[in-house]
C-alpha cells in the first residue's frame, strides 16, 4: 500500500512541505469551529435546560471534545499522514476500508448539510432584503464556488484565505451578534433568564454528548491538515486554542438566542435583529470553509482507497455529487444525524487512539489484512453507543462508548498478538 506512490494520502509529508504553525492553526481550526450549524446544535439545549445547565454542559463537551481532537491532530502531526493512514494502521489494510468509505460517506453528508446551509441562509438574507430568490440557483452557486475552491492548494486556502479573511469575518459576526444579544439579555433581566428552569426532553449528559459531537465530528478530518503542521505541539496547541474558544462561543451563542427568544426559528431571530443580515452574511462566508473543508478531507480519505484519482480530480467531481444531492434529497432530522455520527467514529478513535498511543505507529507493509482487536473493539464500541443512547439517554453514549473501544483494544491486543509496527 505505502509503496504505491501514486497513493499520497499514505506517505508522510516530507518536512520542508511542512508549513502550517501555530498561528495557522489557530485560524484553521477556529474558522471551522464556527458556523450555523453549531450555532444551531447550541440551540437545541434550551428550553429543555436551564441556561445555566446548558452552559456547564456545552463547557464540559467542548473541553473533552476538543482535547480528544487535538491529541489526533497531534498524531498526524507527528506521523505526516492523513486520517485514512491513521485509520489503516489502526484496523488493518483491508478491514479498514469499511470505516474509511463511511468516513467518505458521513463526509459528503456533511458538505449536504453545508451546501443547504448556506443555500438556505443566502435565501433569507436575499428575501429579507430584496425578495425570494430561487433555492435551485442558489444551490448551484454554492456548489459552484467549492468547486473552485477545491481546485486549489489546501496549505495555500488555509494560510491566505482563512487565516487572513475568515478568522477576522468570524471574529467580527459573532462579536457583534454576542453585543447584540448579551444587551438583550441585559435589558431583560439576567437573573430572571438564569431562574428559569429546563422543561425537560434532554438530559444532562446528553446535551454534552451533543457538545463533544462537533468537535468529535472533525476526528476523522484532523490529520488531513496538521500532517502539514510544522511540529506537533503547535498542531496540538492551535487546535485546542483555536477549536475549543470557536465551539463554546458558538453553541452559547446559539443557547444564547434561543433563550431569549423561545420558540423561534434561529435564522429568522437572526434576520429580525439590527444588523443581523449582516451579521449572517459574514457567518455564512466563514461557513464555506467548513463545506470545503469536508470535500477535502472527503477526497483525500477517497484517494487512499482509489489511488489513481489524485485528490485535485476527485475534491471538485464530489462537490458536483453533494450538490446534486443537496438539489434532490430533503435534509432533516439534523440532531439524529450528529448522533448517528457519534456512534460510529467515536469508539472508532477511541480505537485509533488505543493503538497509536503518544506516537504514532505507521508501517504499512506489515498490517494484517484486519486487527481483530481494533474491530471486535470498535464494534462493542458502536453496540454500546446505540444501548446507552437508547436506554439512558439522560447519561451521554460518547464517553463510554469511547473508554469501552479504548479499554478492550488493550485487553484483546495482547491474547490476538497484534503485531506493534516501528514508530513514525
């Protein structure tokens, strides 16, 4: 596999490509962590929570969250490869093409969800402002422009495009939305918001599985950028810095507008307050790195499996799929799909991370066609997921889902006499 050189997504990259630092890392993962769709999820912890409730839970979910993110940022900083090279060493080169094309697939649902974010969102500023304006055509000029985005040099989008734009777009919409509704909140009364009680729906450990999902969603995407990290401890450093202050802000944000606001629809709040048209059009300009960023990571998990389609050719061909399924295909049920997510990559890195520990492992040449301890795990792992989102909704599937993966990789490595590859 590794001595394929058409396949780049399982080489590391050499260190003078290495040129992302802590300040691109910051950016990077700071501009990702914002978006509608965050801001949305945030929205989903209130009324059924207390404010002060929902705020402990988005804090608690983003700080585990986001270190379970780092420490696998670390890992392909270290090794030089992506995701896919993380995966494979992990479960092995044939059975860890399952995961990988669900990687693919959970991917390009995620650039469907973007697609019709923006489309949406363009549609309301554009009816709020001037009148209705088609959904089709929208759609086509979001898929559009990520086509052209994903024709270009990742490093070059990150270090000239988000780090010197899209960081300081999103600083400026969330902190005016942040003035516009903590006085709103002011001139409400903040004891009369923090006194009010949840109404019950979701429980506390639920709302911060739903907090750790964001961030744990980009586990299967991280590596695809910081293997250009110029160290480890900066990759690890910027994505914790970066990630973690961009997910709490925007899921409180979100909490923010819906407690003031109960009832209402997120993105028409946002319209009818002073300035918010502005406001959204900055978010949703940030929002096109995420579309992007999960087109390319897409194709990069899709080259390791179809070496002879470079990631240039395939990045722009599944951007015209998730638009063309973003055209066709109804997008709902939002939250199911963030849980649905949770239950297979979660004990999936907590698998990855089990076998890799602080340094990475990758030698390719000697994987067995499948780790039976890295499956047996992973799929305990799922079970409990499912049994513990079903059962005890109120108690969080994430974490124990995760140490289960995590905990059983370690007792079954040793009687299946998992060879320990040369460290990267």
């Amino acid at each position: 596999m590794s001595s394929n050189p058409l396949n780049t997504s399982l080489r590391p990259i050499p260190p003078g490509e290495r040129a992302l630092g802590l300040s691109d890392h910051i950016a990077l993962w700071g501009s990702l962590g914002v978006g509608l769709l965050v801001i949305q999820a945030g929205s989903f912890l209130v009324p059924a929570l207390s404010l002060g409730h929902a705020l402990g839970a988005i804090a608690i979910g983003t700080l585990i969250g986001t270190l379970l993110l780092a420490w696998v940022g670390r890992l392909g900083a270290e090794s030089g490869v992506a995701s896919a090279g993380l995966i494979w060493s992990a479960l092995g080169r044939r059975f860890a093409m399952l995961p990988i094309g669900l990687n693919v697939l959970q991917l390009i649902g995620w650039s469907v969800f973007e697609i019709v974010v923006l489309r949406d969102g363009l549609g309301a500023i554009a009816k709020h402002l001037y009148g209705p304006v088609s959904p089709a055509l929208l759609t086509v000029l979001v898929g559009l422009l990520l086509v052209g985005l994903l024709s270009l040099s990742m490093v070059g989008i990150v270090r000239k495009l988000i780090r010197r734009v899209g960081l300081w777009l999103m600083l400026g919409a969330l902190g005016f939305l942040t003035w516009r509704y903590t006085g709103e909140a002011a001139a409400a009364g903040w004891d009369k918001l923090w006194a009010r009680p949840g109404t019950g729906g979701m429980g506390f450990g639920a709302a911060i599985d739903l907090a750790i999902v964001m961030p744990i969603s980009w586990l299967p995407l991280i590596a695809d950028y910081t293997r250009y990290s110029r160290s480890a401890k900066q990759a690890f450093g910027g994505t914790l810095l970066g990630y973690g202050i961009a997910n709490a802000w925007c899921f409180a944000l979100g909490t923010l507008i819906i407690a003031l606001h109960p009832g209402g629809e997120l993105m028409g709040t946002l319209l009818l307050a002073g300035g918010g048209a502005l406001a959204l059009g900055l978010v949703l300009v940030d929002e096109v790195d995420n579309g992007y960023s999960d087109l390319y990571s897409a194709s990069v998990s899709g080259h390791s499996l179809l070496p002879r389609l470079s990631v240039r050719v395939l990045g722009p061909l599944l951007a015209v799929l998730a638009t063309v399924i973003a055209l066709s295909v109804p997008i709902q049920h939002y939250q199911d799909f963030l849980y649905l997510l949770g239950s297979v990559f979660v004990p999936l890195f907590g698998v990855v991370i089990a076998y890799h520990g602080k340094t990475p492992k990758v030698d390719f040449g000697k994987l067995p066609a499948i780790s039976w301890p890295g499956a047996l795990a992973w799929f305990a792992g799922i079970g409990l997921y499912q049994w513990v989102s079903h059962s005890a909704p109120t108690l969080g599937a994430s974490l124990p889902s995760l140490v289960a993966a995590f905990v059983l990789y370690h007792m079954l490595a040793k009687p299946f006499g998992v060879h320990q590859p040369a460290r990267a």
